[in-house]
C-alpha cells in the first residue's frame, strides 16, 4: 500500500508530529501485547525467537522452551 505523502504529511501534523526528523516503526509488539497475545491464543508451549530476552517469556507461560543457538530443537 502506497500512502501519497502530502496526506501522510496532514495526518502526523494532526497528531503533532510533523515537521519530523525521523520516524520508525518497527512492527514488534511490546510486553503488554506480548502478554496479550500469549493469554488469547493458549499456547501448550512457548518457544520464543527472534528476541535479545528469551528469559522474559518465562514470566509469560508455564511451559517455555527456551532454544539455544547450534542445538537442535526437537517438537512434538
């Protein structure tokens, strides 16, 4: 989806951040939202990836597995 950018313009002018210097969005979802999704889907297990913390998950779900770079992860 291609936004024109005079319209991208008004809308963050609207939402007091234009003019801008930088603006990123990065698409991960934050602890809160994490935690969200963890309770609505009702996981059997959780093997988190693709983060810095691994360990934080535990606080999220009985069942974390936590996977270790250059070992095998076995799922059943």
């Amino acid at each position: 989806m291609e936004l024109d950018l005079k319209k991208v313009e008004i809308w963050l002018a609207h939402f007091g951040l234009y003019p801008y210097t930088h603006i990123h969005a990065s698409g991960h979802l934050n602890y809160d939202e994490i935690k969200d999704v963890v309770e609505t889907v009702q996981l059997k297990v959780l093997i988190p990836v693709h983060t810095q913390h691994p360990e934080v998950f535990q606080t999220l779900h009985d069942n974390v597995v936590l996977p270790h770079k250059g070992k095998p992860l076995i799922i059943n």
